[in-house]
C-alpha cells in the first residue's frame, strides 16, 4: 500500500472534522502521509426539499464513491448513518470507528426539554424517524422540516425560526458544541438511527491492501453493533423515505436491539411499531441475524402495512 492516502470528505464543518480525525489516526498508527480532498454533495446543495423526496441519505455519498472510484481518492469518511444500508457494487466499508454518544440531543435557547415546551411549540428536525417519534410524545407539537447543515440548524433555532430544534449529540459534541445541549432523549424514548455516533470508512472493495491496513481500526462492539441496526433496514428494504429506528446495545455480554417503525403520513399516523430482542452475540453472522429477526418481529406486529406508506 502506498504510504500516501487521499480522504474524500464533504466540506462541513462535521464532515471536515470527522475527516480530520481520520486523517491522525492514520497518520499516527500507520504513518502515512494523508490529505483531504474537500467536495460538495447534491445532499448539501439541495436544501429546499427533505431527503426523503430527493432521493435519500446516498445523496451525502455519491460524489465521494464517485472520486473513489476515478482514483481522486483513497477512502471516505461518513458518519455511518448517512451511508446508505446497501453500497454500490465495487465498494465496501473497511472499518467503523468507536462509536461517540449515539443518542439525540434537545437543543433550545428557552425551554429545558421536550416536556416543557408549550402547547403547539415549533420542533425542526430533518428526521423522518424523529418526527415520528416526536409525535408519538407530543402530538401537540409543530413538527416542522430543517435542512441544511449543523451551524445553518443552529442559525435558524438562534433567529427564532422554531422553539426547539434536535439534532444528533455526536455532531454537537464533536464540534465543541455540547453546551448547545439542554438534554438528551433517553435511547427509550426516542430510539436512534442506524449507526449514529459511528464514523464509517469506505473504500473500493478491489483495495485489498488498504482494507488489511483499515481492520485494525475497526472498534469490533461498534461493529457488531451497527451490523445489526444496518441489517434490520436492510430485511425492510429500508430507505430515507423510512421512518425506521435501530439501535444496539451491550449489557452482561449480549447484544440488545430496540427497533421502531413509523408512519410518514401527516394526519390520521399510527402508532410506531416497537420491539426489543436481545442474544448472544460474538460475529457478524449472529449480528445480522439479530438485526434480521428484529426486522421480522416488526413484520409480525404489521410493518408491511406502514411500509407502503412510505412509498
């Protein structure tokens, strides 16, 4: 393997940052010689619109796998939960970094938290998995839509656009930003997404000395972790236009998975759909299989129904 690495990053500030992290890790632990290569995303420069009408989370992606796949550049950096659950042909993730604070994070300039904000208060989030869930704890809320990226969220919550806004905590936090955080959902109560928290590294899978090189970067809980939450979309057929939660856990040496599915239709939504399964699990075969039985245990409560809602 060459001893100098080309990163694609989209050009946010939390892109850069999570590329910029990237980059010391390699540099310290394999000593190479790495540069970024900055990029915009259709998923950057389309903000009058949610991803879910545009085309989905790969929208943050392609041009990056575009770049990989011309030679531009060696690896991407994403956080994970904007990748999409199955990559293109010709690429794969080589690694996935220790997960930071997974949990959604409450940020408003007046209000403590979600119970005490009044009656008819307006929420932004870009999130269809946590409008669902947002409304699942407070129907009477203005649940409205917010794009763009985390300083532009910020801006428009600063300038009085809405009364409370929630983003990921990872992102504020690595961003110095945790002061921004009045609190943080407890995983119960508003489940995350796939991967959230986790920086994924994506290659072209034909780079078989770049992917031996990445495994040691690999955080094996994490991984096994996100292997499961991934799966659970992928027995869905999931996409953005899918209000779906997946989030693991490890406790006395078994893996537990909360999962939710809801329903994107603005009037008359039903409840989400939950279930909770746990087992033992020590590779990435019993780790999908965990994720795929939790997707059938939202199947068996009705799922089918809500997916074509989203569709």
């Amino acid at each position: 393997m060459s001893n100098s690495l080309i990163i694609a990053t989209r050009e946010s500030r939390l892109a850069l940052w999570q590329a910029e992290h990237v980059r010391a890790l390699l540099q310290q632990r394999l000593g190479a010689t790495v540069t970024l290569l900055g990029m915009t995303t259709r998923g950057d420069q389309i903000l009058d619109r949610t991803l879910s009408k545009v085309g989905g989370k790969g929208l943050f992606v392609k041009e990056l796998e575009t770049a990989l796949e011309e030679g531009r550049a060696h690896l991407a950096v994403h956080s994970l939960k904007d990748v999409p659950m199955v990559l293109p042909e010709g690429f794969t993730l080589a690694a996935i970094l220790e997960r930071e604070d997974p949990r959604d994070a409450f940020v408003s300039n007046q209000y403590d938290d979600l119970a005490a904000l009044p009656q008819g208060a307006r929420v932004g989030t870009s999130s269809l998995r946590r409008v669902v869930q947002l409304r699942a704890l407070r129907p009477d809320l203005r649940i409205e839509p917010l794009r763009g990226n985390l300083d532009t969220r910020l801006r428009k919550l600063d300038e009085g656009q809405f009364d409370a806004i929630v983003l990921a905590a990872a992102g504020l936090k690595r961003l110095g930003l945790a002061q921004r955080i009045r609190s943080v959902f407890d995983e119960q109560q508003m489940i995350p997404a796939a991967g959230q928290g986790a920086l994924g590294i994506e290659v072209r899978s034909d780079n078989a000395a770049l992917i031996a090189q990445l495994a040691g970067f690999i955080d094996r809980p994490t991984w096994l972790a996100t292997i499961a939450e991934r799966a659970v979309s992928r027995a869905l057929g999931g996409s953005c236009s899918m209000p779906l939660a997946a989030h693991a856990t490890w406790a006395g040496g078994e893996m537990h998975l909360d999962v939710l599915i809801g329903e994107d239709v603005a009037e008359g939504a039903r409840a989400p759909l939950r279930a909770q399964l746990q087992a033992a699990v020590a590779d990435e075969a019993q780790a999908e299989a965990l994720g795929t039985q939790a997707a059938q245990a939202l199947q068996q409560q009705g799922a089918a129904g809500y997916l074509g809602a989203a569709h």
